[in-house]
C-alpha cells in the first residue's frame, strides 16, 4: 500500500524501455568519430530540437485539455541556456491567479536527484564520500542485520539498495513520527539482499542525506541552501515546507475526488524533505538542469564536482530487470533513474507524486545537453510524464512515437483505487454481535508502530495511532470482531477503508491486527500490553 507515494519514477522508467519503433524510420547515421559507447544510429539535428521546442506550447495546451489538471509549469534547457519556460491553467481551482515560470510547486519525490546533487556538492569536498558508511556520521543509525549496518554507505541508500522493504518508514510518517523517530524505527523493519536488491524507499535515502547534513555540521534544508539553491540563485527553491507555504505565488495541490481535482489537502513532507520536501519554480529547476547538463558547471564556476557528480548519474542498482532478453534494463544511479532510449541515447529521469495532489517530471538527455521539467498541482495520472516523453521524442525522432497519455493512464490508474478489502462495501444485513466494550477497551502495543488505544465513550469505539496519539480514528462496527475505519492521507486514496480485527476467543482481546499495516511489521499486530 505505501508503495503508491512514488511510484512514477519506477513506471515512468519502466514504460519508456518498452517504445515500438515500427510507427518511424530511422535515418541510420552512425557517428564515427564518436566512441563505440557513445554513438547513436538516430541523429537529432538542430533544427529537429528547435521544432521540439517550438510544439511545446500545443502539447502542454492539449495535456492540460485531456487531463483536466489546474495549473502545469514547463522549462527547457538547451545547451546551458533556458530556452522555454512558461506555465499554464490556474495555482488554485475556482480563482484566478495563473501560474507563471515563478510560480512554486512542490516537487515531491523529485527532490531525491536535487538532494542527490547537495551529497555530490559534499563529496566534492571531501566531507564525506559516496562510500562512507551511514555510522561514521550516525552511530546510533542501525538495521535489522548488524553487519549490514556497519557496511551500509551513503550510496547504497541512494541507490535503494540498502535490502529495506518498499516505501519502509512512510507509515510512520502518516502516524505523526518525527524524522528522528522513523530512522530509529528503521533497525525493526527485516531485510532483503544487500547491495542485490532494489526496493524504492524514501527514508532510507533520509537516512544518507542526515548523515551527510551532520557531517556537515548543519540542518539538511541549510545545507541544501548554501550548497546549492544559492550558489545556482535559484531564490524561489527551499527544502522546508514553511518556506513553500509562505510563497505568494505558490501552487495548491488537487486531489482527484469525485471525478474531478479539488483543493482539499495540503501534503507536509519535511520529515522527509531530502526524498520529497523541495519545493521549486520551472525558472529555478532550469538552472539546476543546466548544471547538471554541465556537469556540476554554472557561470564557470564549479558549484558541483564532476567526478562527484558521475557517479549519481550512472547505474548503481537495477531497478527494472526486463522480462525478456530483448528488453532494455532499467537502472538507478544515485537518486535518478539511468536508463537507454530507443534511439540509443542515454537519458536521465524522475518523477514525483503526492496523492494529496501534486505531480512532476523531468528528463535529461546529455548527449543532446537538452532537459525538460515538468511541474503540477494535481494528483499523478502520467499527465507530466506524457509531456516529457512526447518532447523527448520529438527532439530524438521529429515525431511523437506512441499515445504516451493513454500509456501511462493505464500505468497510474492504480493509485486511485481505494485501499482496503471492505473498500466500496456495504456492512452484513445481519452481523454478528460484538462483545462487551470492557474486552477490547486498552492499550495495544507493536515494537514498530508504537502504540494503538482503544477507548470507548458514549456509545462509540475509538482508535488513537501515532505519535503522542495524533491519529484519532472512529471504528464502525462491521461483524463480530471485525471493525473498520475510513483511511485518509497520501498513502491512500479516497474511499480507503481498513479492518481493525480483534483476537478475542474468550475474554479480553489479547491483540489487534489493522489492515492498512499488513503489509509491514508482523502484519500489521498489535498486542495488548
């Protein structure tokens, strides 16, 4: 269930390996001075590029058309300049404030490669390395495998290599935990292969970006500050969501509810602001992807090293195995997904989403030293990812390959589906009984999770979650022991219900399973203390 924060960056990688080439010809022209590694079959002229760039305007107008999004942002970069940037539709649904190239949005999981690129800045200076273990800089940092945790470095949390299940921790955020409390959670939550496995896991990477903020000896969001967002001028990029809210001209997220976006949740991920918390403009990320294009170059002044930088932007963990032999390997390198288009060329990309209502993109092509973001306000339904693929197309091909909207649609309309086994179901004609209140009134506890009371006042039962109690969640009766509780926030989307299901053979309930946790920690179990 918590794998639905982000999934983008996985299935934008995944989808963009698999382009049919029957639908073009291709001009075979192999450039011979360029090294066997380098070269493509698929020439992309000038003027091909120019043409690209001047289509962007109708194929951001027909997206915002299709997808019914309220407000879009684009930039592109072409040889170190900014040669597009513009927005598009509204900041807020109902009012009339448009978004412009200023306008800040909250970037969600695109600022792991922003984050990827303040670590870089950092091991250019030798404060720390990409191999330097997490329990130099924090001792107390430890996993569920205790050579694992001596072994485990910077850049294999990065690379979600590190063997932590899918999305570990983002529970624990959704519960109320600090970010100090959910990297100390993180020892109880077992794990797969090291250095063999990939699973995409935003505290983890949290993980990495506090160790190399303590061993900066500053907060993540001023490191990121003074090594990056000042140094490129990018004035309208911060890593604290107090920062994004006090923005006049700010985006407002939209949820998809009731078939259409709504401005009803405003998602505050500084727990995990190097995974998902920058907030930026399509003007500032121009700059950022121009200095990435340059290889850590801005204004001729190194604001990253290059040879710090490589090593973020090459493949360190397969992220898509291919099914078939002929199938094209996706990769990640360090916060940025590494993979090889058709026509040969190496591209860089990510995407992120919040449920709670934001989506963004973008794609970096090196060969070409062109990139495009995309930024949004909306829910994730493969709107900017559409528009991404069709640029890159577009500059590599000189035409658009394939309904990349309808393509990814299909990908995302997972994440709208509401959680739970009794999601969209009506209550037993004639349930069971339950039993009196007195057998499951008191304190449940889980060594992960914390602790889960159950109270009962004035007729009703109550379950209270998280850290100091913040999560308050009334139970309805459903049948027998079985009760449920309405789901809210982004790892689940509208209409989400979960079971609450008491162990209560005779007497007091000795434990409580919940549902919407199964899927980490002892199933989701607590016990009574």
């Amino acid at each position: 269930m918590f794998c639905r924060l982000h999934l983008p960056a996985v299935m934008a990688a995944a989808l963009a390996i698999a382009i049919p080439h029957g639908s073009f010809a291709f001009e075979l022209a192999i450039d011979a001075k360029a090294p066997p590694s380098q070269a493509t079959a698929v020439p992309a002229p000038p003027a091909q590029i120019d043409a690209a760039v001047a289509k962007l305007d109708e194929l951001a107008a027909e997206i915002m058309r299709k997808s019914g999004i309220p407000g879009m942002s684009v930039a592109v970069v072409r040889d170190g300049k900014m040669v597009y940037a513009k927005g598009f539709g509204v900041r807020k649904a109902g009012e009339s404030a448009t978004v412009d190239a200023d306008t800040v949005f909250q970037l969600a999981s695109l600022s792991k490669p922003i984050g990827a690129s303040v670590v870089a800045a950092q091991v250019g200076k030798g404060v720390v390395q990409w191999d330097t273990p997490i329990v130099k800089a924090l001792p107390w940092f430890a996993l569920s495998d205790k050579a694992v945790t001596r072994m485990i470095t910077i850049g294999d949390l990065y690379a979600h290599r590190s063997g932590l299940p899918d999305h570990g921790g983002d529970a624990l955020e959704y519960l109320g935990y600090t970010r100090n409390d959910i990297l100390r959670q993180l020892r109880y939550l077992p794990l797969a292969p090291f250095r063999v496995s990939y699973a995409y896991t935003n505290f983890g990477l949290t993980a990495a970006a506090e160790a190399v903020a303590v061993a900066s000896g500053l907060d993540w969001a001023t490191l990121s500050d003074r090594a990056l967002y000042l140094p490129l001028g990018m004035n309208r990029t911060s890593s604290r969501f107090e920062d994004f809210a006090h923005r006049d001209n700010h985006a407002v997220n939209h949820a998809m509810l009731d078939g259409k976006y709504q401005p009803r949740y405003q998602r505050e991920p500084d727990e995990q602001s190097p995974a998902g918390g920058v907030s930026s403009s399509a003007n500032d990320m121009a700059k950022w992807m121009a200095m990435m294009l340059a290889g850590g170059m801005h204004d001729g002044k190194t604001i990253v090293a290059k040879d710090a930088l490589l090593p973020a932007l090459r493949p360190q963990a397969v992220s898509s195995p291919p099914s078939d032999v002929s199938e094209r390997t996706g990769f990640y390198g360090y916060g940025m997904n590494v993979g090889v288009a058709p026509s040969g060329r190496v591209t860089l990309s990510h995407s992120g989403a919040f449920l709670l209502g934001a989506a963004t993109s973008l794609t970096l092509i090196p060969s070409l030293n062109v990139g495009i973001v995309v930024l949004s306000n909306a829910a994730p339904t493969g709107a900017v990812e559409t528009l991404c693929a069709e640029f890159a197309d577009l500059v590599q091909f000189g035409t658009v390959t394939r309904d990349w909207y309808t393509a990814y649609a299909g990908l995302f309309a997972n994440m709208e589906k509401p959680f739970g086994t009794m999601a969209g179901k009506t209550p037993p004609a004639k349930p069971k009984p339950f039993a009196a209140p007195e057998l499951y009134k008191g304190i449940y506890a889980n060594k992960y999770f914390g602790k889960a009371v159950i109270v009962h006042k004035a007729g009703a039962f109550t379950l209270t979650l998280g850290n100091k109690g913040q999560k308050s969640f009334p139970l309805r009766h459903w049948d027998g022991d079985t009760f449920v509780f309405d789901l809210d926030g982004e790892d689940a989307a509208p209409g989400s219900v979960s079971t609450l299901v008491f162990d209560r053979k005779r007497g007091k309930a000795k434990s409580l399973q919940i549902e919407y946790f199964g899927e980490d920690l002892a199933k989701g179990v607590f016990r009574r203390e």
